[in-house]
C-alpha cells in the first residue's frame, strides 16, 4: 500500500511536483495522465526515492525516510524509457540485473537456482524467450522495452511504477503490457502506478485516475466520473473530446 | 567464453617465459629453466652458468617482468572502473588527477630533495602514492560537493582542472628548479628498470586486495552502464559505490605510479580491446583486463629494453607506440565484422 | 612527364644536400653579419696598428670571424664585460685569468672558484634579457646545450648588438683544448692558453704513461645518473677517451656517446670498478651497491665503488685532470 501526503519535489531550487496526495491500496492500481512536463516523471522518481521530496511517503504505514535504500527497492520497482546509451550485455543478462536485491549475500553474488528460476519466468512472461542470449543493442525498440518489463518483474517487487512505457510498442504489445500487469496487480499484494500518455490504455489498466497539470493534481477518482470533455479541454488546452468525438462519428461510419 | 580465457592465460603465461628468456644479454634457455629450477626447487646447478646470468635471470628479469605484469593489471583494472563508472571511454585516473599529483608529489622529492622521516628510499613512492591519491579524491570531493547528485560529468570536469591545476604547479616548480627537472621528466616517463622481488612483494598484496574489491562490485559496473538512475531503482546505492569504485581506481593508479612512474595509455586502451573480445560483463572485463593488461605492459617492457642493445627507451612510450595501432586494428576489424 | 619528375626531384635532392650541409653549422645567422664583419676586420685592423702592447697573438682576435659552431661572429674591440652560460665555459676564463671579467653568470657556474660571490645570476635556457642587458656584457659565451629547445634564445642580446659566441660541449679532450685556445683567443690573447694547456698536456701525459704500461686492464662502468635511468656513455666522450688513457676500458666502449643503459648490460659487463659523478642524492655509491642483482658484479663485490667529483668530470673544461686524477686513483690504486 503506496500513501503519498503532500509531496512536493523537484530538480533544484525549481519545484516541479506540488502537493500531490493519493493513496494506493493492495491489488489497486493508479493512472496519472497529464500533458507533457507537468511533472509525472517526476513524481515516479520521488516515489522510486531516486529524487528528495518535501512531504511523507509511506510503503505500508512505514515512512520512506525511515526506510535504507535497498529496502525501498525491493518494495517499489520503476520501469523506465529506454536510454540511449547501453552497452550490449545479453538479454538475460540484463533481466538478471533486476535480481540485484534477492542475490546479497555472497561475496562474489552468483546468482541462486530461485534466481535463475525467476529470470526464465520473466523472460518467457515477456516472449522473449527465443532471443535471450541475443545482445541488447540488437534487439528493436520494442523488445527492448520488453526487456527492461521482464527485468523489473524479476525485481519481484510490490508496485510497480510505469513510466510511460509503451513509446516504443506497436498496437499489439501495448495492450498486451497492460493486460499483463493488469493480471499482475491482482497477485499478492501487488500494485501499479502508471504513467501514460493514452487515456484509453491508462482507463484498462485502472479505474483510478490522477489528472496532473503543472505539477498539481487537478482531478482525481474513478475514470469514468472524472473524465469529461471540460476537464480535458483544461487540462490538455485543445478541444480534445471534440477530437475523439469526430473519431467516434467517423467508426461508427465505418471509416469512409 | 571458457576458450578464450584458456587461450589468454596460456598467453600469459607464454608472454612471461617469452620476457624472461630476452634481454639485452643471450642466456640459453636451458640456463634460464636450470636457473628458475634451482631457485623454486633447489635443484643442482652446473658451475657452467656464471653468477652473473644468474643475476641477470633471477634478479633482473624475472622480477622486473613479474613487476610489469602486475603493473598493467592494475592499470588496466583502474581503466575499466573510470570507464564504466564515469561511462566516458576518455575518463581514466591519469586525466582525473593521480598523474599530475603524483607528480607533484614526485617533484617535492627529485627537485627539491624533500624526505620523509624514516622513509629514507622510500620516500618518492610514498610521495607520489600520497599525493596522486589525494589529488584525485580532491577532485571527486569537489565534485560531489557541488553538485549534490554526484553526475558523471560534474566528476569528469572538476577532475580535469584539479589535474591541470596541479600540472601547472609542477611545471613551476620545474622550472624554479631546472637541474633536476630531467630527472622528474624521466621518472614521469616511467621505467621498470631497478624492479626488484622486494617490490614485488609490495605490489602483489595491493593488486590483489584492489582487484578482488573491484570484483565485488563486478555486478554494480554492469547496473552502472545502464545510468545511474536505472541502477539506483535496481537498488544500487550509487553514491557509495562509485566512490568506492573511484577510490580503488586512485590507489590502484596511484601505487603503480609510485612505484614505476606515469605509463599512460595501457588504461585507456585495455578495457576496449577486453570488451571487445569478453564482452560487456564486468565478471569477465574485470579479471581479463587484468590479464591482457599485464601481458601487454610485459610486451612492452620487453620492448623497451630490446629494440637497442644495452640501451633503455621510456616504457611509456612504448605503450603508445604500440597500443594505438594495436587498439585501432582490434576497433575496427571487429566493427565491421560486428 | 618523367623528365619534369627527374628534374623535380633532382632539385630536391640538391636542396636537401645544402640543407643538411648547413644544419651542421646550427643557426645560420648569415643575413646580418657579413656587412658587420667587413666593419669588425677595418676596426681592430685600427686597433692593431695603434696599440703597441699588442702582441702579434692580437691580430687573431681580428681573424675570429666564427664561433665554434661556425657562427658568423662580430667581436667587440675591448672585451671587458664577460658573461658566461655554462659552467665549463667559467671554468675556462677563470682559469685563463678572466675571472674578473665576469659580470654575470648562469646558474649552475655558480660553484665555480675564482668568480664574484655577488654575481648576478640567470637562467641560462631562458635568460632575463632585459636584467642581463643592464649588466651591459660585451660578449657571451654560451654552451650549445641552450640550443637544445629548437629556437634561439640568445637572439634578442644579438639584436641589441651583444656579441653571442656559442661554444657546442666538446667530445674528445682534444675538443676542450681547442675550446680554450679558441676563447684564449677571443678575449684578446690566444697565448695565455698556452700555459694552462701544457699543464693539462703534463698531467695527461704523466698519467697515460703510466696508462700505456698496464696490460690487464681493468673494466670500468662510469655513470652520470642514477636508478632507474641510468644514464652512462660509449665512444665518443671525453670521459671515454679518460678512461683509456688511464689505461683501463669502458664496459659500453662499443656504443655511440650517450646513452641510458639497461641494467643487464651492466651485470653482464661485470665491470671491475664503477664510477659515478652522481651527486644529487645521499649517498649514490651506496644506492649503487644495494641494486638488487647487483650484487655478483665484481666491482661491487670488491667494494670498488666510487665517487667523482661532478663538476670535474661534466664540464669539458681544463679541470677534468682533476676528474681524470681522482679516477686514475680509484681505477688502479696501486698504480697511481
């Protein structure tokens, strides 16, 4: 269980987020919307404790400053854009990296046969099964980021934070990504916080929806009783409803 | 993999007879095997071998070469770590400032004859160890405090100008002090001349403490290359390992410096050509940059000593002249073949 | 088409033979002098025949038309104002009876006896032009070794009209004694040398008398520098020269001048003596004696081990019979 209270943070002197609250519970899941730069990226980074934050965080009733590093990661996993500059470690080898945190312990962290374990489970949730000793720097864009999937769901984590994710997959896999995290956040007491730009994935990942603009929360609650056109045309400063109202007369046309 | 870690022990091993069996004097192989054999097992030696090529086998040769091998492996282990840490293939310990301070250090000692108490010999490694290591943690201390995330290239930039402070401040104090400023010149060109098992002896623990605590973190190098922030949400706690990291890069640097002078280059060349054939895993880029590098300073000692009968050329030019084409060939044949 | 690239190449080929042809002579400063010294040979001919204490050796002061690298030179009429870049170069005129002469001086001539304590001093590869053109010189005699960076320092004092003379250090003692005739003969008396030679001839002599009679001779190892890059030397060196006249022979003979020498050369050499003129560290005879590995040379076995004077034995001045006496007597104690 995620509680944020009045976080704010920011790079600097500049604060980016501002006094964002929600909670998130066990087998809930969060979609935070909003247009570019109004600080979501931002707030997964507070939340992953990768940047300072002015306000409370709490895993489970525990306060995040309270908590070491190592500790917060093995709660919260982030799964980030791709960057640009990687070197070519193999497939496998990658998504092992995500068990950094289970293999502690020996001096030199040879992984464990559970860890092996989960790195195929992983590999194969993600079918990529068939390249998994191919060089990252080889793969396509989109196997790439399944990739960094299978190496945060090796991370074994209780929530995991999405952070625009589908940039680089086709129709197909989008959708796949979030029927499988979708499926995910039902086990244990897992949870996803998602950042993502289309509002049609985001509402099928979760009912539960953050609108942000300008680093403050402006709507908040189930999908379906927030989103209207209003909100959106404030939000996104185009006639955006009008939008999908015209895509929607033009299917129920067929298109012609 | 198993192969090519074979055929580069084999390699090594070869290298190292190969060192030991050349030299500016002929000893018949035979000498030299009857030589070792007689130190390591006691075994008989005919009076036809005189005590001087004894000398020159047990003395001179064997350990100045086992001395360079360690030398290139910390170097290049040193390279390896600024490299992936810093991500930056032009980061190494040299730019960062354990050259130039090592030279200062250096500098108080040849120019000015400074001496520490009960160091007598020696006081110029310490000197040099002392300051090398201190000029670079300067650096990353200077880095870390203005910019509190510790980036790569805040490290990079303030490392360089602390290094081209401290340049400046030798070429001054070289200049104040003219006659003795050959000799500084010679001592930062490196030599593995006057290496003796006594050095060796020092050297070995101090390679083997520095490699093995890198090692350690062989999977922290990995998450590193992938950003920080990416290792961070994996769990790293970046901060201390790139300062430990970055520490044990100084002291590898900064003891070899000490101890044999500035050799450039092996450090920033090494770690490419490893990866290149190893691949990007630090659980093999670590100890077969140690083992390439090695071989590859034994190379070039032997060179340094050879290519004009009874004379010396600077080891450290050697490294250049022959680890530039040498890189060039490995990057690019296995660019297009890759 | 072949003919042009013949021809081409022909004149290169030419260009490239003058040009080396003259690089041996060092800087050609050419341009500028051949006017002066037309006006120089007038003046002191004027000199000549007006000074009456001249002796006939004056006129070969007039007749000094180059420096010993074969610069054009211009000599002044009077010399009275001497400065000196290069230890050997003090040496010399001091032992010639010029040591009054001196106004200014290099630094590492500062230990030389017979010059003014409260001389100033400059640094010799990159003078202070305008504190040494205050001291107002009429000649300086510079070592070749300033000439080493490439360009010519001493430019600026030829501009202002001072008369540069370079003297290149002297390979062969042969070398030296021509140096000394030839600066006996720039401050106006190439006579004066005459004694201090003979002296140097003397002593010489005495000792390679001696020298020629020894038949097993000793090996020696000279080295002027210290570990690790230890630097020492072969044919072509006056010190070379000393040690055969001594009657002994250089381990390194068969290489060419200087050289920094591998430690296996040395061990292998197994020299019977070993010299050193090191003189910037503690104790250098004993940081000889506890090289490793060095201990089965013969030299170091039979503690015979020594020191040199460096002054002595570096400068290709007529001291180096001071070096060549010291060395004689630690080569062949029983002989000398």
């Amino acid at each position: 269980m995620l509680k944020l209270t009045n976080v704010t943070t920011g790079y600097g002197k500049l604060d980016i987020v501002k006094n964002i609250s929600f909670q998130v519970n066990n087998n809930d899941n969060l979609c935070i919307i909003g247009p570019n730069g109004c600080g979501k990226t931002t707030l997964l980074k507070s939340i992953a404790n990768v940047l300072p934050f002015q306000g409370t965080i709490e895993i489970d009733g525990t306060s995040v400053t309270s908590m070491k590093h190592s500790e917060i990661s093995k709660k919260i996993a982030i799964m980030s854009q791709t960057s640009s500059l990687y070197f070519p470690y193999s497939v496998y080898d990658t998504v092992m990296m995500g068990r950094y945190l289970h293999m502690q312990g020996d001096l030199f962290k040879t992984p464990s046969r559970a860890d092996k374990e989960v790195v195929m489970k992983c590999i194969e949730a993600v079918d990529l099964k068939d390249v998994k000793d191919k060089e990252i720097t080889k793969l396509s864009g989109g196997q790439l980021q399944r990739v960094y999937l299978a190496r945060t769901l090796a991370q074994e984590p209780e929530i995991i934070l999405l952070d625009e994710p589908t940039n680089h997959l086709d129709l197909k896999f989008q959708i796949e990504l979030i029927e499988y995290l979708r499926e995910w956040s039902k086990e244990d007491s897992h949870s996803v916080i998602g950042v993502l730009h289309d509002i049609n994935l985001a509402m099928r990942l979760s009912e539960n929806l953050m609108v942000m603009k300008d680093g403050k929360a402006v709507a908040r609650g189930k999908a379906g009783d927030i989103v209207t056109g209003t909100l959106l045309q404030k939000v996104y400063d185009i006639d955006v409803a009008g939008y999908f109202r015209g895509a929607l007369k033009r299917w129920e046309n067929g298109f012609s | 993999m198993k192969r090519k870690i074979t055929i580069s022990i084999i390699i090594s091993i070869l290298t190292l007879l190969f060192a030991v069996a050349l030299g500016s004097v002929y000893v018949s192989p035979m000498d030299i095997l009857r030589i070792i054999g007689s130190k390591l097992f006691h075994s008989p030696l005919p009076e036809t071998v005189s005590d001087t090529n004894i000398s020159i086998i047990w003395n001179l040769r064997l350990p100045r070469s086992l001395v360079a091998f360690v030398i290139g492996g910390m170097i290049s282990v040193s390279g390896v770590i600024m490299q992936s840490v810093l991500k930056n293939p032009l980061a190494s310990s040299y730019t960062l400032g354990v050259s130039s301070g090592a030279s200062l250090g250096a500098g108080f000692v040849i120019l000015f004859g400074f001496s520490l108490p009960l160091m007598g010999g020696f006081s110029l490694p310490v000197m040099g160890f002392v300051f090398g290591l201190g000029t670079m943690l300067l650096g990353i201390s200077f880095a870390g405090r203005l910019d509190k995330g510790f980036e790569n290239n805040t490290i990079i930039l303030t490392g360089m100008v602390i290094s081209l402070f401290v340049n400046a401040i030798v070429t001054l104090m070289s200049a104040v002090k003219r006659e003795q400023m050959q000799r500084l010149i010679y001592w930062q060109m490196g030599s593995f001349s006057a290496q003796d098992w006594k050095n060796l002896f020092i050297l070995l623990p101090i390679a083997a403490v520095g490699i093995l605590l890198v090692f350690h973190y062989h999977r922290e190098l990995d998450m590193l290359t992938f950003g920080e922030e990416q290792a961070k949400t994996m769990g790293v706690n970046t901060k201390l390992v790139k300062w430990i990291l970055l520490i044990a890069a100084a002291a590898l640097t900064g003891s070899a410096i000490s101890f044999v002078g500035v050799i450039g280059f092996v450090d920033l060349v090494a770690p490419h050509v490893v990866r290149k054939i190893f691949g990007s895993s630090h659980r093999y880029v670590i100890p077969m940059s140690a083992l390439l590098g090695g071989v590859f300073m034994v190379i070039c000692d032997l060179v340094s000593r050879t290519v004009i009968t009874n004379q010396e050329i600077p080891v450290g030019a050697v490294t250049a002249l022959i680890g530039a084409p040498f890189f060039a060939y490995i990057f690019f044949s296995k660019r297009e073949r890759g | 088409m072949k003919k042009i690239i013949a021809s081409i190449l022909f004149t290169v080929l030419l260009i490239t033979c003058v040009g080396c042809g003259s690089s041996n002579t060092g800087t050609p400063e050419a341009d500028t002098k051949p006017e002066e010294t037309q006006e120089a040979e007038s003046n002191t001919a004027d000199d000549a025949v007006n000074e009456e204490t001249d002796s006939k050796e004056n006129t070969a002061a007039a007749d000094i038309t180059t420096d010993r690298q074969g610069n054009e030179i211009t000599l002044p009429e009077q010399i009275e104002r001497v400065m000196v870049a290069g230890p050997s170069n003090a040496e010399i005129l001091v032992g010639l009876g010029y040591g009054d002469k001196i106004v200014a001086a290099d630094v590492y001539s500062g230990n030389v006896e017979g010059l003014d304590g409260d001389l100033p001093m400059f640094d010799m590869t990159a003078p202070d032009v305008e504190k040494i053109l205050q001291v107002e010189p009429d000649v300086i005699f510079v070592t070749g070794m300033v000439q080493s960076a490439g360009e010519d320092v001493y430019k600026p004092f030829k501009d202002a009209g001072v008369c540069v003379i370079y003297i290149p250090s002297s390979n062969s003692i042969a070398g030296i004694k021509e140096d000394i005739r030839y600066i006996a003969g720039v401050m106006g008396d190439a006579a004066k040398s005459d004694e201090i030679i003979q002296e140097m001839d003397q002593e010489i002599d005495a000792i390679r008398a001696i020298g020629e009679t020894i038949t097993d001779k000793k090996k020696v190892y000279f080295e002027i520098a210290a570990a690790p890059n230890m630097y020492s030397f072969g044919d072509g060196v006056f010190l070379n020269e000393m040690i055969e006249i001594i009657g002994a022979e250089n381990i390194l003979k068969n290489e060419n001048e200087w050289i920094t020498v591998a430690e296996e050369a040395v061990v292998a050499g197994n020299p019977d003596v070993i010299l050193t003129s090191v003189n910037y560290i503690d104790n250098p005879v004993d940081e000889i004696k506890g090289r490793a590995g060095w201990d089965v040379i013969t030299a170091v076995k039979d503690d015979a081990v020594y020191y040199i004077d460096t002054d002595a034995s570096n400068n290709p001045s007529q001291n180096i019979v001071k070096a060549l006496k010291e060395m004689a007597e630690n080569i062949y104690p029983d002989k000398y």
